[in-house]
C-alpha cells in the first residue's frame, strides 16, 4: 500500500512537466511554420527557437 502512494506521489509530482513539453512542442512548431513561410529569416528564427527552448527548460529543472 505504501509503494502504490509513493508511485501516485511521484506520478502527481512529475504532471507539471506536461506544461513544459507542451511549451516547447509549440515553441519548435512556430520555428517550422515561420521558416516555412519565409526561409530567409530562418537564423534569426532559430535563434530565438533556441532562447524560448532553453527558458523552458530551466522551466522543467525547477519543477
């Protein structure tokens, strides 16, 4: 009974990371739209891709 708990604990500790992985699937998704739309700002894109992918990751290392 005591394992159960603290397996129900982890998995509720863990369920704010779901925000987290949502954020940077919408981050890389805008990154491939906007290149899409237009190739010739793809590095200025990606750069700031990359700056919105690191914000949520010190996101998921805090949590």
């Amino acid at each position: 009974m005591l394992a159960a708990a603290k397996y129900i604990g982890a998995g509720i500790a863990c369920s704010g990371l779901i925000g987290a992985g949502v954020g940077i699937g919408l981050i890389f998704s805008s990154l491939i739209g906007a290149t899409a739309r237009n190739p010739q700002v793809t590095g200025q894109v990606f750069t700031y891709a990359i700056l919105g992918f690191a914000l949520a990751a010190i996101n998921i290392a805090e949590s």
